[in-house]
C-alpha cells in the first residue's frame, strides 16, 4: 500500500537530515579532544540551521525530494523550509573519556507530532465538507489530491506552528583521529528538538 502523503513527506525530510549531516565526523584539527568533538558538532548542525540557496539547490536533486515534486508539486525548497526553518540548538556541554564522548544538546524545531495532528484534524473536516464533494465533482482526484497538500502544508508552514524544544545526549566515538556518530537517532532526534521521531510517527501509520 502507498505511504500516506505526511510519511512520504517525513521520509524525504529526513533523507534530507542525513545527507547533509554526515555520518562520519571530521578529522580533528587541533586544540584538546572537547574543542575537536565541539568543531565537529556545529560544524555539521549549522549547515542545517543555515541552509542557503545553493544548497537547497543542491538537496532538490535528491530521489526523495523529486517524487515529491513530481508526484504532488511540493517544491524541494518549500518542503526543507517547512521542516528546518525553525531549527535552532546549542552545544551546552561536551564530555570527553578517552576515544569516546557525549555532547549535550538543547535544540528546537517543528513539533512533528502536534502538526500531524493539526494535519489530521483539518483532513477530517474536509473530508465531510461540501467542499470535499464539489472537488470530486468539479475537479476530480487530482483536483482533491491538491488540497489535501496544500492542507498539509499549511500544517507546517503556519505562523504559530507549534515548536518541540529537548535535549539530547549525542554520543560520539573517535577512530582514526576522526570523531563519529554512534547512533544515527541521535542525531535526528536533535534535528527535531530533541522528539523520539519513531514514536511520534507510529501514531499517526
């Protein structure tokens, strides 16, 4: 069965989230182990925080991002802004024992599962809506497939989209002077404001 449209969404985002912070860190210039695990850290998260033109640009070619655009006309640039528009961390403290490390991270973003719901609620309305009945007439499946992403979007694009704010311990793992993500759900889970995206997710499959 085809993924519902939000999952196909969340699915993309997230491949986005990954190929932009990668799985492996830098290698260490410098100073003591906290400053070379910290460089890594921000080096990374703010590429996601300051995403520019050119790099969304780049991101659009992605496989995830044009069926999107294919299939439903989100453009890449409007689905990576909805999704990390609103990101913000900081790095509140970083702890090095030998090759290993945790670095605590207060992060916000948009709160996936509340703008699902939202999401969800407006999806319910409108599909008891005499609007919903005259675009199946009028309009026909393509015509109701483009309001159900337009209700969608406007989930996430709202001016008071409702923001997730967390901390998460990041641990990291250094090998070859090169430190390293140990768990890749960490690391979304900061992206995300420190949200349990597989839990929050479940709830809405």
């Amino acid at each position: 069965m085809e993924k519902k449209l939000w999952q196909k969404v969340a699915t993309a985002a997230l491949a986005v989230a990954l190929a932009v912070v990668p799985a492996v860190g830098l290698v260490g210039c410098g100073g003591n182990p906290a400053d070379q695990v910290k460089s890594v850290v921000t080096s990374n998260f703010d590429q996601i925080k300051s995403l520019d033109a050119e790099a969304i640009d780049e991101l659009g070619s992605m496989d995830e991002l044009k069926e999107l655009e294919t299939t439903y006309g989100i453009s890449s640039e409007r689905l990576i802004k909805a999704f990390y528009g609103h990101f913000d961390y900081t790095v509140d403290s970083v702890e090095v024992d030998g090759d290993t490390a945790t670095v605590k991270i207060t992060s916000s973003n948009v709160d996936l599962q509340k703008v699902v719901e939202s999401y969800m609620d407006s999806l319910t309305e409108f599909a008891t809506s005499g609007e919903a009945q005259n675009l199946v007439t009028e309009g026909g499946q393509q015509a109701v497939q483009d309001k159900v992403v337009e209700l969608l979007m406007a989930a996430f694009e709202a001016e008071d989209v409702p923001i997730a704010t967390g901390q998460t311990d990041l641990a990291m793992e250094r090998a070859d002077n090169s430190w390293t993500y140990v768990n890749e759900g960490e690391v979304l889970q900061v992206l995300f404001g420190g949200q349990d995206l597989q839990s929050a997710m479940s709830q809405f499959s």
